[in-house]
C-alpha cells in the first residue's frame, strides 16, 4: 500500500496507487495516522519477540479452530460409531467424541487442523508464559506499564482456561478424567461449590448439558475476551511505545530502532510465517492427544499416565503432592487435599503476580516512569524472587508428570511425591540466594570489564620473567550497556521521633518500608564513578602501551 | 396310579442316569479348563520336582508350602509357574519389591516339568492351549472397551505401563505374547489381579488379547508417537523442539542491533 499523503486537490496524483491513497483517504482521512504508525520505531532485540510468538500462535488457533468447528458437534447425544477407525467401531459413544474421531479419520486434513490447533495451543501458553518471565527479569511492568502487566496476567489465566476447556470437549477419557477433577475442585469450594458444579454441570456429573455449554464458552466467550484484551494490550504497547535495553543513544525519552514500515513490518510478518511453518512442521509431523487410543469417556473406566496439557501440570502436581486432609464440621466436609492446592495456592500465586509491579514500588518507593529495561543482573533481588516463584512452579509442575519419572527411572512413586513435598519448600528460597549471588557476581564482572577491559588471551613474558595477559578496553557499545546501570539507594530510615520531639505516626510503618527497600536494593555492586572509570582508562591504555612495547621488544630478540 | 406304571427301578436308572451324565458333564468341562494336568506324565513331575528342591525351595519351601521369602505355590496353576519363570521373572535375580523379567533360567521341558510338579500339589489355573489363546473371530472393539476397564487404569490405555505404589509397576505390554496375557489375568502374578473365567470369559479374554496385539502394532496416525507417553512429553516437546526452535529463530531474526 502506498503512503502518499496529499492534501491538495489542485496537485493531482501521478500514479494509480497514489490516485487509490487520496481515493482512501479524502473519505477516511487516514493518511496521518498511517504515516505515523508506518513510521513508528519499534527497538530491536531477540526477547521482544516472544510476544509475538503468542500473538501469531494465538491467530492460528482462530483459523485452525475455525476449520474444526465445521465438523465438531458439541453434542453428549449417544451413537454408535461407524466410522473407519476400526478399533472402535460399533462402540457406543458421544456425538463429539464421534465427531472428533471423524475429524481425525475422515475429513480431508482433519488430523493435521486438529494437531495444528493442538500444537499451537501449547505454543500459545508457553509463548506467553515465556514472554511474562521476559517481561519480569527485566522490570518492563515498571510504570507506566503496571495496568498492562495485570492486562497480561488475565491473558495467561484466560489461556489456561481456554486450553483446559479445549482439551475437555472432545470427549475421550482424558478429557473426561479432566473434566471430573475440574467438578471435584468446584465442589470443594466451601459453601457454594457443590451448588456450583450442580449449576454448571445441570446436575450430576458427567450429565449432558456440559461439553455443550463449553464449547459456547471456547469457541465464543473466552476466545472473544482473549481477542480483546490482546487488542488493549498491544494498543497499550503501541501508546506507551515499547521499552529497549540501554545501549549507545538510547535514553528514558527515546525509542532506538527501526520504522515500522519497512524493516519492522517485514522481520514481524516473516516471523508469522515462520511461526505459521514451525507449528505446521510439529503437527504434520508428530502425534498430539491420540484420543482414538483413549476411547470414549465413561466414569467407570481411568488409565495410567492420565494427565492433562502442559500448563495445567502445575495444578495437577500441587493436588498430587497435597496430603489428603479433611475437616468435617457440622455435617460439611471441607476438602483441604483439593482447596489448598487448586484454589488457594493458584490464588494466592496469580494475585501476587498481578499485583508485583505495585509490591516492587512499594517497597522500593519508585514512582517514576520506566522506558530502558533492566538487565536482571541489575535487580538482583527481583531477579531472585523471579526465579524462586519460577522454582515453585517447576516443582509444582514436575510433580504433576511424578507417575511417568517413576516408571521412566524406576524409582517409587512414593519417594518422589516425599522428596518433592520437601523440595517444595526447601528449594525455592536456596534458588533466591543462589541467584542474587550469581547476579551480584556478573555486577561485579561488569564493573571489572569497566575497569581493567576484557581479557585478550594473550600472554606476554616480561624480560625480568613475569607472564601478564594483555587487557584490552571493551567496546564502547559493551561500556554503554553496562553504564545503563542505576544506583539507588535504599529508602532512608525516618525516625520515630522528629526534631521537635513530637511521635512520627507514620515511622513504624515506613521503617518496615526502609528495612525492605534496603533488603532489595543494599547489596547492588556500585557501578564505578566517572572519575574511576577515567583514571581506568588511563591506566589501561598505559598498561596496554607498556606491554605493546615489551611485545615489541620480545620479538626484536 | 401313575406310580403303579413305573417299574420299581426306574428311580435308580434315572438317578444314575442323572449322575453318569453330570459326571460326565464335569470330567469334560474340567478337563477343559485343565487340559495340561492330565497330559503330566509322572517321570515330568519328578523331573520337575527337582528342578523346584534345586531352583525354588530356597523361597517357596521344600513342599512348595511358603515361607517368609516366598509365597506357597499350593494351588497357584501350570499357569502361574509358565508366566513366571518362562518370562525370566522367577528366580528372582535378588531381593526386590517386584519380580523383573529377564532372561529365561530353564528350557521350555524344564519350564513344563516345574509347571507339572506344581500343578500336581492342587489344582490351579493352566497353561492355555493354543486354541484358547487364538484371537480369530475375536471382537476388536469389545477388546478395547474390555482393555480400558479392566487394564488400562494400571498398564494405561496405550498399553505402556504405569506406575503403582511403593515402586512397583504394571509393565509395558508391548512385547507381551497372547500366552503370557492369558496366563496373567489367570494367575495374576505380582500386583496383579486374578482375572478369572467367570470376571472374563475365555471369549472376553481373546477380544482383549487381539485388541492388545492391534496396539502392539505402534501405529501413529499422526506422526511420531513420543514414547505414547500423552500429555507429559508433549509438553517437554513444545518447549525443547517447539519453543527452542521458535527462540533460536527469533535470535536470528533479532539478532543485529549492535
């Protein structure tokens, strides 16, 4: 499309694509706005593109789901299938298990749109759980981007929920078996849950009215508030520009990159089909969820290695690793084996997460706006708290598959389960010191490459027999982004009393305040003055010259 | 009047009418069920009662009756001794919560002589003939229904095992003969439950059979299977071939800003 703008009438266009351009925009006058986000500048680096792997994985779902919801019937009517997977034939089983087998067996590129769509959902929740670590390690929630961080943390819960609900409609015996832990979890809510998943359900589990209602809730409602938060968010990203790491001419009040239109538009359009290519690959190639090998679903029958996608492993080892405890009072039972582990440990994480950006700036007392990201080096307390909530998980969610290591490394399932209960609560907090060791050390590195340059590798003997490897200044560019780095000093402690003796009322509070704040910021490595990274300077160029000369000199001999 | 017309010994000729033809009934039917037991010549017995005084009795007793290392094999069947030692199970190699195949101690006669001695201590499950376990004719479907009921929910619905308690385990049933299936879910060795002929008919028993062997094909309609492991190597996949790949690109595509 071309972006002639032409405001005048008297000056005709030469071209036809010019004459279309003023055709378009004397009636949607939308030359401006084109131009502008043609010209917009979008910053460049690996990381900022795991969003948009979700985006595309996201729009591959529209259209792979769109070519299944032709053939799927979303009906729990029972019939014999007479289809031609043999192994099954004559079996009695539900329309949408029917339907999906069909899907698989009998419809043109059936098999390969349904493991598209399959792949493609994982790909969708891992890209956006990657991109949220990204978005976390490097502090890009920081203000003005906290109500888009919590705008991203509701996409992630919507994704699960929409995988979960996909891998429920078919009607096989996993989605079955999902289907009634889902139920088991509602009714464990206290009071209401069983009202609940009567509600849902329309009555006793498995029922006919369920796999219905959810494919409304798939194909319509939660795909529909997916589509338009995706729509805010990015709108969001497009108004608060996107944030870029420090480097050579990039500052708080600038975007370094490259326009939109063409260099942008073509990295990020050549993505999608790389991304389109990838999952095609993966579904043409190998097997997702064979539910002709499950059969249909019938309460009665389970089968080992039951276990649900990716992202819901988490929640299925947590209710793994929970001991089977129980309250019963005044004829109720209160399920804690299902209450603490699928809804009150999730809560308690998914609260956390949306509220992080304001945790942080409460205890580090922030309020200003953020636009160069941090590297997680840099903010090795965050960094630190990321990876010991990320350790949580990956036990949570390595618990979840417990009955496939047993049987893969022969080891009891028993002693997994007690090791994991344990490491649950020992690992994650040895994760956070360990990684605020590590970042304080790469600090630390960083200022010593400031300093003394990188090592060259090469080793001169000095006349008086003293081996010294020559040291060399680090690039400029390599110096930029190390001296991105800001030091903030932890918040100052009030006191109690002021100087005219009369109670701060509010001190005790902020001494709590200061005592955090200098939890997260006290042990930063201080990045070097000017005045030392001169005199360095100096003496590495002194350095280097001395020991070019005694180069010199041992290869005169 | 009508008792007058009977000849006072027609009583006696029904009654051992009814019996021989009961009598007979269950001599057909029992040696159905134990065809094996009546082919055991003695010098077998003998031959297979040392081979268990040498083999076995350490564990099971000097007459087989048990002890606190081994089960007493009274009554277990042909059938048990055939799917434990043929599979390499017994002996076992050490100590262990469960027995692990391997490869086979005895010879196929030295397997039919111990299996004859045992079955001579009680009557038990045995060895099937080659008839009860040819699957011809069998109901495929039926199977499946029959496999996920009854043995999916520990050897899983892709037939690849699962794991029990305390480190046991169902094993794959990849490589499992008709034979050794049969004889399974008759003896039900190991963790294993007693599958008997009234639980399963011997019919029922060749739909699972061929059902069984229709998996043991490893066909993957959609492309390599990933161990048919389900949702756990799919999601180890998505991120170690999908995502991996995927990042790798975009390092590429990103990659040039300095």
């Amino acid at each position: 499309m071309s972006t002639t703008s032409s405001q005048s009438v008297s000056n005709p266009p030469a071209t036809k694509g010019g004459a279309a351009a003023v055709y378009i925009d004397e009636r949607l006058a939308s030359s401006n706005f084109t131009k502008r986000l043609l010209d917009k500048v979008f910053p460049d680096h690996w990381s900022f593109m795991l969003g948009e792997i979700a985006l595309y994985s996201f729009i591959i779902l529209l259209l792979s789901g769109t070519y299944l919801t032709l053939w799927f019937k979303p009906s729990m009517t029972e019939i014999i299938y007479n289809g031609s997977y043999m192994p099954l034939k004559g079996v009695k089983m539900s329309e949408a298990y029917s339907s999906t087998l069909d899907i698989s067996f009998d419809v043109r590129g059936g098999l390969l749109l349904r493991q598209i769509h399959h792949w493609a959902a994982l790909f969708f929740v891992a890209a956006v759980s990657v991109h949220l670590l990204r978005v976390f390690f490097t502090g890009a929630f920081r203000k003005p981007r906290e109500i888009n961080w919590v705008i991203g943390t509701l996409l992630l819960v919507l994704a699960i929920l929409e995988g979960f609900a996909g891998y429920s409609l078919p009607d096989d015996l996993l989605s079955g078996t999902g289907l009634r832990i889902a139920e088991g979890i509602m009714q464990a809510i206290p009071l209401v849950g069983t009202y609940l998943a009567m509600f849902l359900f329309g009555g006793e589990f498995p029922g006919t009215d369920f796999i219905p209602r959810l494919y409304s809730i798939h194909i319509l409602l939660v795909p529909g508030i997916l589509l338009a938060l995706v729509t805010v968010h990015l709108i969001m990203v497009f108004y608060q520009k996107h944030t870029q790491f420090a480097g050579p001419g990039r500052t708080e009040s600038n975007v370094v990159g490259y326009r939109l239109f063409p260099v942008y538009m073509a990295k990020a359009g050549g993505f999608f089909f790389i991304v389109f290519g990838i999952t095609t690959l993966i579904a043409a190639l190998v097997t997702i969820n064979p539910v002709w090998m499950y059969g249909p679903y019938t309460p009665s029958q389970v089968t080992a290695g039951s276990q649900p996608d990716w992202y819901i492993g988490w929640l299925d080892g947590a209710v793994r690793l929970t001991p089977n405890w129980e309250t019963n009072a005044f004829g109720h039972t209160i399920s804690w084996n299902l209450l603490i582990p699928a809804l009150i440990i999730p809560g308690i994480m998914f609260t956390a997460l949306g509220l992080y950006p304001w945790i942080e700036a409460w205890v580090t007392g922030d309020k200003r706006e953020h636009h160069l990201l941090d590297r997680p080096r840099n903010a090795p307390t965050r960094t630190g708290l990321g990876v010991l909530a990320l350790t949580f998980y990956l036990i949570l969610w390595i618990s979840g598959g417990n009955d496939i290591l047993a049987t893969a490394f022969h080891l009891s399932i028993n002693q997994i389960t007690w090791s994991f209960r344990v490491l649950l609560f020992v690992a994650p907090p040895l994760a956070f010191v360990v990684t605020k060791r590590i970042c304080l050390g790469l600090q630390r590195r960083d200022n010593d490459k400031l300093l003394h340059g990188y090592e060259t590798g090469r080793v001169l003997r000095l006349p008086h027999g003293e081996f010294i490897e020559v040291h060399e200044p680090i690039s400029t560019h390599a110096a930029a982004v190390i001296l991105g780095k800001e030091d903030i000093a932890p918040l100052a402690l009030e006191a109690a009393i002021d100087e005219n003796g009369v109670r701060n009322p509010k001190a005790k509070k902020n001494a709590t305040r200061a005592r955090l704040s200098s939890w997260f910021y006290s042990d930063n490595v201080a990045t070097p003055t000017d005045e030392e990274l001169k005199a360095a300077l100096e003496h590495q160029a002194h350095a280097l010259h001395e020991a070019q000369e005694h180069s010199g000199a041992i290869e005169g001999h | 009047m009508a008792i007058s017309r009977r000849h006072p010994a027609a009583l006696f000729a029904v009654l051992a009418v009814a019996l021989g033809t009961t009598g007979a009934a269950y001599a057909a039917v029992s040696a159905q069920a134990a065809p094996k037991a009546t082919v055991a010549s003695a010098t077998q017995v003998d031959q297979g009662k040392q081979l268990f005084l040498e083999g076995c009795s350490s564990c099971h007793g000097m007459a087989a009756q048990g002890s606190s290392d081994g089960p007493s094999l009274i009554g277990v069947g042909s059938a048990a001794v055939d799917f434990q030692v043929g599979s390499g199970r017994m002996p076992m190699a050490g100590p262990g919560i469960q027995a692990v195949a391997r490869k086979t101690q005895y010879n196929t006669s030295e397997i039919a002589a111990l299996a004859a001695y045992v079955a001579s201590l009680g009557p038990g499950p045995s060895i099937p003939t080659a008839e009860m376990v040819n699957t011809s004719g069998a109901d495929l479907a039926m199977g499946g229904e029959l496999f996920r009921t009854n043995c999916a929910q520990c050897h899983s619905a892709s037939a690849k095992g699962g794991a029990l308690s305390q480190g046991r385990w169902a094993p794959s049933l990849m490589n499992s003969n008709n034979k050794d299936v049969y004889e399974a879910m008759v003896s039900g060795p190991q963790s294993m439950p007693v599958f008997s002929d009234k639980t399963i008919t011997p019919s029922e028993k060749k739909d699972i059979m061929l059902y069984l062997s229709e998996l043991q094909k490893n066909e993957s309609p959609g492309g390599f299977s990933l161990g048919r492991l389900g949702a756990v190597t799919e999601g180890l996949f998505i991120f170690v071939g999908g995502m991996a790949a995927l990042m790798i690109v975009a390092v590429w595509i990103g990659a040039r800003a300095r």
